[in-house]
C-alpha cells in the first residue's frame, strides 16, 4: 500500500504525462503551432518563448 505522499506524487506524474501527451496531439508540424481549441488559441513554437499568443 502505498503512503499518501507517494500516491500524490503518483498522481501529479501522471497528469503531467497526460498533459505531454494531449500536448503532442494538438501540435502541427505544418506551422510549428498547437491549437488549444480552435484557430482564435493557437500558439507558435516562438510564442512559447516569447510569452506571447499567435
């Protein structure tokens, strides 16, 4: 059985791997881009860098 805090760390570990993941799909390597629902969301690879939206 495993302590509470190391169920919580489990549990932060897994969402950010689910976070990579959905992170992976919504990106386009046509623009460098991810879209976070719709075209009105869509951030550039130097936008991440920047801090800025495209």
């Amino acid at each position: 059985e495993l302590t509470a805090e190391d169920q919580i760390a489990l549990l932060k570990s897994s969402a950010i791997e689910v976070i990579m993941l959905r992170s992976n799909q919504s990106f386009s390597l046509e623009d460098m881009s991810w879209s976070c629902g719709g075209p009105e969301f869509k951030y550039c690879v130097n936008d991440v860098t920047k801090g800025t939206r495209k």
